[in-house]
C-alpha cells in the first residue's frame, strides 16, 4: 500500500509540473539567453571594416551576405580576445622611486642586489678590444643574439642558455648585421657585398648585386632583406627565391640609417640633407618625404701648418649627416629620430607632425625602441633610456642612464620579451636591465621564446605558407582586401588634393572664361602649347632673334643720351 500511495504521488507532481498549453516547454527551451557584454572589445576591434548600414545598401545579396559574414568573424574574434585577457597572468613593472629618488640614479649594481638571480645573469659584459664597434641584433623571440663587430668579428649565442652558438672571423669590413627568419641564418652587410651565413659560421650564399650596403632591415612576414648602399641606392631582395624584387635610386644623397615600421612593413631611410623617406617595393618614388632635422649638411675643417717662415691654410670640407638613428615603435605610430642638431624628435606617422623633442649633450650614434614604449639613445660613452616619448601632453624625462668609460657606443638593442637591453660599443658588448622595456606576455603562434627544433620548423613552414607578396606593402595595410566604397568623384577629388599639395602644375584649377573664350578651339590650342614641332622651333628662333635685336638697340640708344648728356670734358671716354 505505501509503494501504490507513492506512486500516486508521484504521478499528482507530474501531472501538476505538465504545460498546460502544447509546446509550453519547446518555446521555454528555444528561449535564447541574453549575451553577455565582453569588456575591452573595442581595445581588440579592427578598423577598415564595412558598416552595418552600408551593407543595409547593398542590393546584390551574395555580396551582402559575405560582408555580414565578414563582420560578424571580426567581432569574434574581438570578443575571444577581449576574454583571453584572463589568461594573461604577468604585468608589467617599472622603476618606482620613492619620496625624492630619482630612477635614472639607480646602477646596474643596485639592481643586481635587488632582483632574483635569473635577472641578475642577464646582466653580464663581454670585453672584446681588439675587433672595433660592435653591432647588436637579436631574433624575434629574443632568444638568440648577433654580434658583428666592424673589423670582421661575428658571433652568436644563446641568450636563454647563454651558449656560444657559432664563432668565426670574416676578416673583411662589417657595417651591418641582421638575423633572417629564425636563427638558421643571418645576413652581414661586408664591404662590398651582403653574405648570408648558417648558425654553424658556413657561408651560405652571397648577394654581389647589392654594391656596398651600409643598413639592412629583414621584413619577416614578405621574406624581403631590404638594403642600402651609401649612395642612397635601395634594393629589395627574396631570400625564398634567391632574385632581386626591386630596386629604387632614393636621389637624396648619402644615406646611412634605416628603420623599418613592423605595423606596415614600410622601410624608412635617413639622409644626410635631414630629410626622412618612406619606401614600399611597388613605388618607385618615396611616398613620404619628412624635414625632420636641420642644420648645414656640410662645413670646412681649416688647418695651420706652419713650415720654418711660411705658414699655409688648408681646408678639408666635411659631410655632416643631418639623420644619426631612427626608431619606430611596436605599433607603428610613431616615428624617433636623432639628428646631429643633438635633438631627438618624436613624429606622429599618422600625422606626419612632430610630437616632442628632447635635448642631449652631444649627437646621438644609435637609438632603439622597446616594446613597452622606452626609447633608448647612445650618444659618446652614455646610454640614457627615455619614458613618456609618445605622450604629447608630458614632456620626455630620463628613466635610467648608463655609462661605459673609455668607450663609444656603437649600437643598441632591446630584447623582445625581456626587460634587457643590449649594449655594443668599441670594446665589447653589455647586456644591461632596464625593468618595464620587454612585453610580459607573448603569443606562441608568432614568437616562442622557449620553441624547440620541431616547432621552430613548423613556424617555418607556416610561414612559408602565409607569406605575403611584395606588391601588397601600403602606407594602410587595412586597405588589402577593403571594398572602396568612395565613387570615381571622391578618387578625382583626393587625387587633385595629393597633386595640389605636392606643388603639380596640372592641379591647377582652370579658370572660368567670358562668353566665347572657352572655345574648344581655344582648348585645343592650349593643350598643345608644349607641342614642338619644326614650323613652331623655327617662329621662337626668329622671335629670340628679333628681341635680342631689340635689345642692342635700346642699349645703343641709352649709351648715345649718356654721352650727349655728358659734359664736353667728358666727351673723350665715350666711343662714337
């Protein structure tokens, strides 16, 4: 009896809990949830794309269905990113002084006693005094360093393991260095051509088109080492395929600093004359021209030589080269340069004006850009790091300062992902700690720090696969890909604008004639002013002819009413 009462009771509850309408439960369950809102999309949502009430417009529908498709993966992919914020566990940290102390007054000493001991091994010299200058490179993972120093020297390590990696001497000049892809290969930049090396110190191949290069830049994502001769010559060479793609005359001058923009993939050249160019493979032309710095490109060194009673004056005229260094920072907005003027300058890119400057006490060799936006400068035997660059409302202050005595710096180069700054001068290279200069965290998929041999070939091979062609380099790279929604008007329109600004005649607006003068006779006889032919050489000669017959008349009548207005003492000292 008390399983049946059971029973019954369990048959009232399901009687009692059924829908009393058909369907009650299906439209319950098809009832879809409001969605959360993400925080910090709009920090990872890209610009360029087409908007909601332009596809509205739209009249072909397989076209606006795959822009709705497009748009809807865009703000996906956001929003996974915004949620992956999460697993971001580390931040990062800078110097922070407290009451009166002052950050750039801390050495390297204090910090070694201060930090755990995995930072304190970061901080380490290496004393090389009889091979020259040292230049300083390191991979995109940051985990291998170049060293070259100018009297053939080249090395490479380990940074991680700290493990010498190959070792050997070029015995030829070496003004340049820069690792290719991966470890496997780097290029130097040797006196009269580039030779591409292995990580065993083999030389692997040698590029006898490019004569003399002086600065190298290696664009990961094209497989493009883009270099440049002292004479201002730009050549774009495929490392995949073994050709030249491009080369571009920048007509300048002397140009010996280069920097490369890693949001764009536009090389930037500095020459002598001040003037910063912007250059992309598919132009022939700069498509930017800066006045960044300027002063005399040129001034005579006078010297006295004194031989028993004759003293001589000689002088030796000296190029001064108006652009020292260059940097551009992770995202591509700012441009830093040094000049001989002993000013760092800080330019919006995207609005080609200058932003900040800063003074130092001496012209500036070498500068580089950290990924958390430091700005490092060595001038003589000093090394100062600088914050707050691109902040225009705060001016820029020293963060650290670092000396070597009885040295030059030579070159410098911050670590990716590490707070480390490399250090190359005339007797050897420093590694120094510069805490808040590396990105804290990094994504495997573009730069692994700690990949073995397996996965560094698998990155290799992906991208083999995505590589991206020359010709897609622009000054906007979201426009790859974009629909140009503007009509032929507004092209005509921007084109008479670009054409005005850069000072071109046929930008000029025709003016609005009376009744009966824009005659498309009169059009066509304008149009054909710069036509030489045979019967139109022939009318300016006899018309140049006629005007320098006039000429001489009007000069002999002004010498006749000179002389008969002189007085008849005078009269001698004038020809009849």
């Amino acid at each position: 009896m008390a399983d049946s009462g059971s029973e019954h009771e369990d048959v009232e509850k399901i009687v009692r809990d059924a829908p009393k309408r058909l369907g009650q439960d299906a439209a319950r369950k098809q009832k879809k949830e409001k969605p959360k809102t993400v925080k910090h999309v709009a920090k990872y949502t890209r610009s360029g794309g087409v908007s909601q009430r332009r596809i509205g417009s739209i009249r072909d529908k397989k076209l606006k269905g795959s822009l709705q498709r497009a748009n809807e993966k865009h703000k996906l992919a956001a929003e996974s990113a915004a949620k992956s914020e999460i697993l971001l566990p580390d931040q990062a940290g800078f110097l922070e002084p407290e009451g009166l102390e002052k950050t750039y007054k801390f050495s390297q000493k204090q910090l070694a006693d201060n930090v755990d001991l995995n930072t304190a091994r970061k901080i380490f010299s290496l004393d090389l005094p009889d091979y020259g200058s040292y230049r300083v490179k390191y991979t995109r993972n940051g985990r291998n360093l170049l060293l070259g120093s100018q009297k053939g020297h080249l090395a490479m390590m380990d940074s991680l393991r700290m493990k010498l990696t190959c070792e050997f001497q070029a015995n030829d000049l070496v003004r340049d260095i820069s690792f290719l892809h991966n470890d496997s290969l780097f290029a130097a930049a040797q006196k009269k051509h580039v030779y591409i090396y292995d990580n065993t110190g083999a030389e692997a191949h040698c590029i006898r088109t490019i004569p003399e290069p002086r600065k190298m830049e290696f664009l990961p994502y094209h497989f493009l080492l883009s270099t440049v001769s002292g004479n201002g010559l730009l050549s774009y060479h495929d490392v995949t395929e073994g050709k030249q793609v491009s080369t571009h005359r920048t007509k300048q001058g002397l140009c010996d600093t280069m920097a490369l923009n890693p949001w764009n993939a536009v090389v930037n050249l500095g020459h002598a004359s001040g003037i910063v160019t912007l250059w992309t493979p598919n132009m022939s032309d700069a498509v930017v021209k800066m006045q960044c710095h300027q002063g005399p490109s040129t001034f005579f060194l006078f010297c006295c030589c004194c031989l028993s009673r004759w003293v001589s004056l000689t002088g030796t005229r000296l190029l001064v080269i108006l652009v020292r260094s260059m940097g551009i920072d992770n995202s591509g907005k700012y441009l830093v340069t040094a000049g001989a003027d002993r000013k760092v300058k800080v330019f919006d890119l995207r609005k080609y004006q200058e932003l900040n400057s800063y003074y130092l006490t001496s012209a500036a060799n070498t500068m580089s850009v950290s990924q958390r936006g430091l700005v490092a400068v060595g001038f003589g035997p000093n090394v100062h790091v600088l914050k707050s660059a691109f902040t225009s409302g705060s001016p820029i202050r020293p963060y650290m300062t670092y000396q070597i005595p009885g040295s030059m710096v030579s070159s410098l180069a911050f670590r990716p992902f590490e707070d480390v700054l490399g250090v190359g001068h005339a007797t050897g290279f420093n590694s120094i700690v510069i805490p808040g200069a590396g990105e804290p965290n990094f994504d495997t998929f573009e730069a692994n720090p700690y990949e073995s041999h397996k996965q560094r070939d698998e990155s290799e091979v992906r991208s083999l696969l995505e590589k991206i062609r020359p010709e897609m380099i622009t000054l906007d790279p979201n426009a790859i890909g974009r629909v140009d929604m503007d009509p032929a008007e507004e092209q005509e329109k921007k084109i008479f604008q670009m054409k005005r600004a850069n000072g071109d005649e046929s930008a000029k607006k025709p003016k609005k004639k009376m009744r009966g003068k824009n005659r498309p006779s009169r059009r066509l006889r304008k149009k054909q002013q710069n036509v030489v032919d045979a019967q139109k050489q022939q009318f300016r000669e006899q018309l140049a002819s006629k005007q320098k017959r006039q000429e001489l008349q009007e000069q002999r009548r002004e010498w006749s009413e000179k002389a008969e207005s002189a007085p008849t003492a005078l009269n001698r000292f004038f020809k009849k």
